[in-house]
C-alpha cells in the first residue's frame, strides 16, 4: 500500500471513515482538513449498484454544475461548413477538421476537452488511440458529438463534467475546488448525485444507489448521509 504523509494522517485521524454525516457537513470538513499549498480539486465518489460489464447496465452522461469547476476548460472543436464559426463565437480555442487532426497527430495537446459534429466523426475516428487513453474522445452519451456544437462549447466552458461508471461500479467526477464556499459544491454534488439517479439503467435492479464519498486532491474521503441526500432531492 502507498505511504501517506503526515498531514494527510493527521487529517485522516480527524475523520470518521466509517460514519456516514449529511452533505453540508461532509463539504466542510474536506475543506477544513485540506492543507496542499494550492487549490485543491473537490471530487465525488458514487457507488452504484450496476454491472457495468452489461452495456445495458452502463451509466454514462455528463451533467452542467450550477456553480462550474473553477477551471477555465480549453476547448477543440471538430467542424465544418458554417459550424467553425458557430464554435468559434462560442469560445472554443480551435476549430477545424483534417488540418486539427494533423495538429493533434503531430503532437498538439494543448487542449482539455473535445467536442464535434456527426459530420467529421470519420476525421476524429482516427485520434482514437490518442484522444481514447486520455478520456477526450467525442461521443454522443456523453454529449460531445452534435451539431448544436456552439451549445457544447458553450456548456463546457460553463462547467458541465462527464461521468462513466468504471469496472468497480464506481462513478469518479470532479464538483468544484476547495476555495468555492460550501454551498457552492452542496449545489454542485446534488446536481451530479441528481443526474446519476435520473440515468439508471432499467436492468439495474435491487439498490441503485449505494454510496457517496467526496474528497480533495490530497485528502481522504469523507462518507456522505446519500440516504438524506437522495430524499432532499426527490
């Protein structure tokens, strides 16, 4: 196992691992036991009752936080036609089709996120191996691939996250940073901990929902009364 350090023990000892406490509490405490000399990003941890090796029980989706993630996302878009303008007004830092795909086989990564249109697909498809490993593929499910490319470009930069369920049945996403007020990442983790409970699989039977975690950069995690959560949010 990984050796933690000293303050990371010290904010372990303050923290009850086994106690589940409501969601306002949680968030304070990840903030008071926070102690990186920079500005740590506040992530969520779901567990979900799904088998993700069954495509039907797949969760995927993205989610736009009301209070964004307090990072400026840069965003490639993949258009033609009259779309390059519409990403272009949107704020997307760099728009084209075969000559993008070049700059990004060359070695360009300056970029965060990618988006495109059904019509370029075919270009994009051959990124794969570059863009699949790093989690910036375009895909539907996750609403990276539209035609309404200035509504993507324009959500992205407003703070919309993607979630995947991983082989553990585990959902991984980030709701904020440390320096945003409480209520600021309440808000976020209940708009994502909102978008999960709306895209359960059908064939996801017994408990859906069953459990929540939320942590900083550099701490540990602290149990969350989803229960109380779930029923606030009903």
């Amino acid at each position: 196992m990984p050796k933690h350090g000293k303050k990371y023990q010290e904010a372990r000892e303050r923290i009850d691992r086994e106690k589940q406490i409501p969601l306002s509490e949680a968030v304070g405490l990840v903030k008071e036991v926070s102690s990186a000399k920079f500005d740590e990003t506040v992530e969520i941890s779901a567990k979900l009752g799904v088998d993700p090796r069954h495509a039907e029980q797949m969760v995927r989706g993205s989610v736009v936080l009301p209070n964004g993630i307090g990072k400026e996302e840069r965003v490639v878009a993949f258009a033609k036609g009259e779309k390059v303008a519409e990403a272009k007004e949107a704020g997307a830092e760099y728009v084209g089709a075969d000559d993008l795909a070049e700059k990004i086989q060359g070695g360009w990564m300056e970029f965060d996120r990618v988006v495109a249109t059904p019509d370029v697909m075919s270009v994009v498809g051959k990124l794969g191996r570059l863009l699949g490993p790093r989690g910036m593929m375009p895909n539907p499910k996750s609403g990276t691939v539209s035609f309404d490319v200035g509504r993507m470009v324009r959500e992205i930069k407003a703070g919309k996250v993607e979630y995947r369920v991983d082989k553990a049945g585990i959902i991984h996403a980030p709701v904020g940073k440390v320096s945003f007020e409480e209520k600021a990442l309440s808000e976020n983790i209940s708009a994502v901990v909102d978008a999960l409970v709306r895209a359960k699989p059908a064939a996801s039977k017994g408990v859906y929902f069953k459990g929540l975690t939320i942590s900083s950069t550099m701490g540990p995690g602290v149990k969350v009364d989803h229960q109380s959560l779930l029923a606030a949010l009903k």
